[in-house]
C-alpha cells in the first residue's frame, strides 16, 4: 500500500528529519517585523539574485551531504551576503552544520533563527533534533513535546513525528514506562508512521530483536521508502542497527 499523501509530502520535504521552511506557511510563524523578505516582496529582487541564491542553497547543502564542511560554509556565507541574516540565512546554515554533524553549531544557528521567528515549529524541531542529537534527550524531548502541543489541530502529521522522537529520547534515558505511555494501542483507522515505528522501536529497546524487525516490516507494507527512510534515520542516529547494501534498516542482533 502506498503511503498516505499526507506522510508521503511530509517526508518529501524532509531531508535527515531536517525540516526547512517551505513546510511553514508564509506569516504564520511569528517572524519580528521587518526581519523576513516575504514572498510578494520577491518581484523587487532581480531574477539574477534568485538564481544565485537557489544555488548557493543548493551548493551548500550538496557539499553539506558530502562531508565538505568548509566548502558548504562558504556557501552559507555567501548567501548571508546576498540575503542578510535572516530567519532563511540561519535556516541554511543549521541545516549544513546538523548534516556535517557539527550539532553544538547548529544548535546555535537554530537558536538564532528562534529568536527572529519565535514561533517557528521549524526552528523548534531542529534544535530540538540537534540537541537530541547531543544526547541531552531530557531537554530535546522536552522541545519536541511544544511541537507536538503546537501542531496536533494544524499539522497531525509534523505532531505525529515529534512524538516519535519524544518516544525516542525516552527510551534513551531508560523510560520505559514514559515511552510506552506515549505508544497507544492499536486502532486500525488510525495508524500512523509514528506509531508503527515507535512500536518497533519499544519492542527492540525490549530485547525483542524478532518483534521489532517483524513491525518494520508490517510498517513497509503500508507505508513508502521515503517515510521508512526518514522514521529509521532515527534508529540509525541511536546506533541501534545500521542500513544494508540496498539502504534498508534493520535493527542489530542486541540491544546496546
């Protein structure tokens, strides 16, 4: 079955859980006035300038996803030249330091981009994913439950993923009983990513290596590459399995 377009666009515009702002609608973030170019103040811009800023984004990130910290920085520079330190500019450069995993940095950056738009999920989910990241999973899941709260009317999807993190950070701190809490039982009209892979993720952190892998499996029946790449990606960061030859995850023979 494939995915249900909701989770198959959330997962589109995801890239190692690193969410940009195209996923926030324009004004509704609580950016400061006068610190954000609006979209409908773009057509004072010179088509040249857009060019070179879609480049410089894409150069960045590209080199960001080779490893190539000091070449994708300069490509944040360089944007930050052309467009200023905005809320864009500070979304940039965490999104390269998180994929050059340099997380303290990045945190930083995304703690810059929180003060201009305080009310950005995107800016929250980051830090949040940085922090986490860090092994400091008291404080990202702490941050990850304000998203949940936050998007649970507007966007289930985005709320549904923080929740997955927030199981995922408990369980590394050893709460079990928090986690499981956050796990409900199964209700066919209302499974989600989220919950597929959180039941998978409890089930290993249980010493059920069998059980876990069983519902990933069940969880790639209904759901696309995409979204299983982006849930797993966690498992990956907690060094609790590793991806095969084809790039499939399955999760190791024992728990830590």
């Amino acid at each position: 079955m494939a995915a249900p377009s909701r989770f198959a666009a959330l997962a589109a515009a995801l890239s190692l859980s690193v969410f940009t702002f195209a996923e926030e609608k324009a004004g509704s973030d609580g950016v400061k006035p006068g610190t954000r170019t609006e979209r409908n103040q773009l057509t004072a811009a010179s088509a040249g300038d857009e060019s070179i800023e879609a480049r410089l984004i894409a150069e960045a990130k590209e080199r960001a996803t080779e490893r190539k910290l000091p070449e994708a920085l300069t490509a944040v520079e360089r944007y930050r030249q052309l467009k200023g330190e905005t809320d864009q500019y500070f979304e940039l450069k965490g999104t390269v330091l998180t994929l050059c995993k340099e997380y303290e940095s990045a945190e930083k950056a995304f703690t810059e981009l929180l003060s201009i738009a305080p009310n950005s999920y995107v800016g929250r989910f980051n830090r949040a994913e940085t922090i986490m990241l860090q092994g400091r999973y008291a404080k990202a899941e702490s941050e990850f439950a304000v998203v949940e709260s936050e998007r649970s009317s507007i966007a289930p999807p985005v709320a549904d993923l923080a929740r997955f993190k927030r199981v995922a950070c408990l369980l590394a701190q050893g709460k079990m009983l928090e986690a499981s809490g956050l796990v409900p039982p199964i209700q066919e009209t209302r499974e989600s990513p989220a919950l597929y892979y959180s039941r998978a993720m409890v089930a290993w952190v249980k010493k059920d290596a069998e059980g876990a892998n069983r519902l990933l499996g069940e969880a790639r029946e209904q759901f696309s590459r995409e979204v299983d790449d982006l849930y797993t990606d966690t498992f990956v960061e907690m060094r609790w399995g590793t991806r095969g030859a084809n790039g499939v995850f399955n999760f190791g023979l024992k728990f830590r």
